[in-house]
C-alpha cells in the first residue's frame, strides 16, 4: 500500500518533470484546458441523485443481507446490514435534505429502531427473528418512501435469487 503510493508520486513527480523538459503545462497546470478542444476524454461531473444511490448503495445491500440471512451467514448478514446503515449515512451527508425534509432526522426516526431490531436478531443467530425483523425492516423502506413522497415505490421481501457469481452460504459450509 505505502509503496505503491510512493511509486504514483514518483510517476506523477517524473511526468511533471517531463512536461517541463518538453516545454509543456506540466498535468493539472492551471494553464490546461479543462475540456480538451477537437475531442479527447472529457470527464463530467456526476453527483449521483438519490435514485442512484438508493439503487447503487441500498437496494443490492438489502437483498444480499436478505440471502445471507437465508443461508444463515451470520458473519455476511452483519456485514451486509452494516454497509447498508454506512450507505444510509452517506446518503444523509450527500443530500442533508430531499425536499426540504432532513434526510437524517428520518433515517434515525424510522429506519434506525429497524436497524438496531435486525442487528439484535443477527446476534442472535436467530432465523425466525431474522425473517420478521426483516419484514420490519422492509417495511421501513416503505415508510421512508411515503415519508419523502414516493408512495409507488414499494419494495418486497425478495422472492427468488440475485446475484448468481456471489456465493452467500458460510465459508464452512462451502
Ligand atoms: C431516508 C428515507 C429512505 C429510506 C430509509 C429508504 N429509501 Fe429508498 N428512496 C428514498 C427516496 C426519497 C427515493 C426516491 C429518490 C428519487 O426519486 O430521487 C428512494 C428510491 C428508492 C428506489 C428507487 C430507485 C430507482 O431509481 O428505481 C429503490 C429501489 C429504493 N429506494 C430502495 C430502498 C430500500 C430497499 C430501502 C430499505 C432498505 C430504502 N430504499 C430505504 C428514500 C428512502
């Protein structure tokens, strides 16, 4: 890790070297244009919505925390539910407020009891208290999407498998 990040600022250290032997800009000199002129890579910039992030950081989580729970892979579920609460706080420190309602305040308000009653029932390696603490939690999906005026879109408990090059049962049992 370290070394690798020692050879990138050498990389970066030779190239400006020689952006400046040639007679060029050296990268990222204030005088580089920031978008190419005649074609090149142009990179826009892309700050992702909360639909993205609810499909990019949220929906996978809840159906991989689902199918661990399903193998009983108490060590993944934790795992899953964890990134899931992480993207939330994210989510709340990228948009503080979507439509004018604070974010946070409604995480904490309806979807953390969830949280707390599905890590409860992980720790508890506890199947039934798995398969209705996530019911619950599911629900809290919903709430939070009529919360914030989005009543048509519901998610379920899944009903078939996603995910066919993950493997979710507990390393043991492979
Ligand atoms: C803080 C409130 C909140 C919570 C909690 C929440 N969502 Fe969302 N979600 C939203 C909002 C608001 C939208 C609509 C965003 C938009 O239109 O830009 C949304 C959109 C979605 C979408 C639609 C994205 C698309 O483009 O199709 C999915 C799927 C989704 N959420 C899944 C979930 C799941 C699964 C959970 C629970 C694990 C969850 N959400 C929890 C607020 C929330």
């Amino acid at each position: 890790m370290k070394s690798s990040h020692s050879f990138a600022l050498l990389f970066a250290g030779s190239l400006a070297l020689a952006a400046v032997a040639i007679g060029y800009p050296a990268l990222g000199a204030a005088t580089a244009p920031a978008t190419p002129a005649g074609g090149g890579l142009t990179i826009l910039e892309f700050k992702p919505a909360m639909d993205d992030l609810m499909t990019m950081l949220i929906q996978p989580r809840h159906m991989k925390l689902y199918y661990a729970g399903q193998q009983k892979n108490w060590t993944l579920a934790a795992f899953e539910l964890n990134e899931m609460g992480a993207a939330l706080r994210r989510i709340g420190q990228t948009i503080p407020k979507y439509r004018n309602i604070s974010v946070d305040a409604t995480v904490t308000s309806i979807f953390t009891p969830k949280i707390q009653a599905m890590n409860a029932a992980i720790t508890a390696k506890n199947p039934q208290q798995f398969t209705s603490a996530y019911a619950d939690l599911t629900e809290g999906c919903n709430t939070c999407h009529e919360g914030l005026e989005h009543p048509f879109l519901v998610v379920k408990v899944p009903d078939g498998q996603n995910f066919p090059d993950q493997d979710f049962r507990p390393v043991a049992a492979k």
